[in-house]
C-alpha cells in the first residue's frame, strides 16, 4: 500500500548541519527534503530549473542581482544556468526542492560584489 512521507518527522531527525534527501519522484523529477542551517554554496543547474517551496522557518534565495526572501508557504522557481545559492533567514529552514533527477549542479564563484557574509 503506497504509505504517506511524514515531512515534521524527517525534518525533526535533523537537528543541525545540512540535509537533502530524495524523498519521492515524480516522472522525471526529484522531490527533495533540504534541512539547513547555513549557507549552501554558489551554483547553477545547466540542465533543470529547480523550485523551492519553504514549509518551515524563512529562506533567502541570493542572486547576481539581489535576494528573495521565502518563508513559510511560499514558492519560487529558479531557471536553469542561474546562479544562486540558498540559506536559512533565522536558525534553521525546511524545504522542498523539486529538480530534474540527476540534474547537473556546478560550483560557482560569488558574484564579485556580493560580500562574503550574508
């Protein structure tokens, strides 16, 4: 019987660090559970757009150009071969993140006038 993904249960098993796990697969995509808190490094996916949707806490999504802020119940679609790094606003944030399976992810540099800090 197909059974339901328990999200406040996986997200309460990750106290501290960072966390992305598959949790289900959708035709040709991954859903994922990312628990951080902190900074994710600078990257881009050439071959996939990738969504965020944040179920707890707030996220800062930063780019060349600026940052969006996310926070619970809000949703953004970054397109592919954008530069973008993901971080938690606050201590910790919980996230689903929904990426082609298999997507490239490639290390990126900051912008050159992004400070090193948030």
């Amino acid at each position: 019987m197909i059974q339901p993904i328990d999200l406040r249960a996986l997200a309460a098993g990750t106290q501290q660090g960072y966390s992305n796990r598959v949790l289900t697969s959708v035709n040709d995509h991954d859903v994922h559970l990312s628990v951080m808190d902190a900074p994710y490094f600078w990257h881009r996916h050439p071959d996939s757009d990738e969504t965020f949707y944040v179920v707890e806490g707030a996220l800062a999504v930063d780019f060349d150009d600026g940052t969006v802020d996310l926070h619970a119940g809000q949703l953004l679609t970054v397109p592919a071969g954008v530069r973008h790094r993901t971080r938690p606003l606050g201590a910790r944030s919980v996230n689903l993140t929904v990426e082609k399976t298999r997507a490239t992810t490639v290390e990126c540099a900051a912008p050159p006038h992004w400070p090193r800090e948030p």
